[in-house]
C-alpha cells in the first residue's frame, strides 16, 4: 500500500519534481509517473547506509530513505524546499541532515563517507554538471554509486502545449538552457551524460529510460543513469 504520508509541504517544488503531484513515502520516486525504486532498484538496500541526496525537491525522497533506516544528508540551494523537507522529516519522525547551499559545494562532507548518492532531475539546473560529478565522486566510497536522474534529451525537444499534440521545437541536446516555470533546465544529450560521468572517473553500470506508468508519452520523459565508484 502506498504511504502518501501525513503532511504536504507548501513550497513549490522544482526541476526535481515537476507539477504538484503526490509523493509517496515508501519508496524513492526517480521522475513524474515514473515507477518507483521498489520496482527500478536503483538503490541497493538503504538501511544503515550514509546517503547523499542532491535536490531535495519537497523532500519525499530523503524521508523515504530515513524510513527506511538510512542516515541521509540532503543539500539544497532554495531555502524554501529546505523547510518544507525539515516540515515533512518532523511530521514523520525522522531525522534528515538538511544543508542550505550550492549542490556542487561539498566541502562539509570528508572523502570517502558516502555509500549511495542520488539526485532526481535537480541537476538538470546545473551549469557545470563535470563539477558537480567530480565532488560527488570525491565523497564515495570505492564501490559507492550515483544515481541520477534528468529530463530526457528527447522530451526537451518538445513544445508540450497541454491542448495540441506535442510539436518538435528544438534540437537534440541543445546547448543553450531553456525555461520552465521561470526555471533555466540544461539539456544534455545521453553521450554527453555518458562522457561527463567517465570524464568525472565513475563507470556506468545503468542506463534507464523508463516507461511513464501512464503509457501515452511518444518519447522517454527522463533518464536515469548510474556511476560507480571502482578502486584505483
């Protein structure tokens, strides 16, 4: 049975949950109608483990993995959906280590901490997305991973005018940001992806383009890839 949970926080949510739809609790939720980690298993047996979540969004996910028994450090740059991840932990009676700042500044964690890392569709906002890799790599264990999910390539080529079919309006992985309620998104093609998260010295091991549970969508809506830290 799905736990929606007991309080639904007044902040607007961002690129890492687009819309205001429900969340639930009792699984990490990778994108909008997306199945949850119950069913993609992205994320291997959280209970004891120290997880790093990048984009805290309205704070589902973190709560959902200090439910599960994790000890969870999520990092956010929007004060607003800081709160409102402290409001939902405190209703639900966990603890959270929640940290107002920029998502590439990870100075406060030691190298090495880390056993999972994951970041749902707020890295889409990042500008310099090598950088942001390259800490998280830095605060892994050897064996640790990072698991991120971002609008699919392919979806943002779309204009998505609710009362017409969708229409191609830009060109695949284009350079330049574009807007979504008042919100600049990178568009980054899967090579790109691919590229940066060798370049930042992980080894993919996944890549995802689930199906909406929905089924109407003519291209991926968002994509998931996972790196691994391996010894030297």
């Amino acid at each position: 049975m799905t736990d929606y949970g007991s309080s639904r926080p007044s902040a607007n949510p961002s690129t890492s949950f687009p819309g205001r739809a429900e969340l639930p609790l009792d699984t990490v939720t990778w994108g909008p109608d997306l199945p949850g980690d119950d069913s993609l298993k992205l994320l291997t047996a959280p209970k004891g483990k120290k997880i790093l979540q990048l984009g805290v969004g309205l704070g589902h996910n973190a709560v959902s993995l200090a439910l599960a028994g994790a000890h969870v450090i999520a990092v956010d740059h929007d004060i607003a959906r800081i709160d409102a991840a402290r409001q939902l932990a405190e209703v639900n009676e966990v603890k959270v280590e929640l940290h107002h700042g920029d998502l590439a500044d990870l100075a406060f964690v030691r190298a090495d901490q880390i056993d999972l890392a994951l970041s749902v569709y707020a890295l889409a906002r990042a500008d310099d997305l090598d950088r942001v890799l390259r800490q998280v790599n830095r605060v892994l264990r050897t064996g640790g991973s990072f698991s991120v999910s971002l609008p699919h390539p392919a979806w943002l080529m779309l204009d998505h005018d609710p009362m017409n079919s969708p229409r191609l309006a830009r060109r695949y992985g284009e350079d330049m940001p574009q807007e979504f309620d008042g919100v600049e998104v990178y568009s980054r093609s899967v090579g790109e992806l691919f590229t940066s998260f060798m370049r930042a010295n992980f080894r993919v091991d996944a890549l995802l383009e689930p199906e909406a549970r929905s089924g109407r969508a003519i291209v991926p809506s968002t994509v998931i890839i996972r790196g691994r830290k391996d010894g030297v």
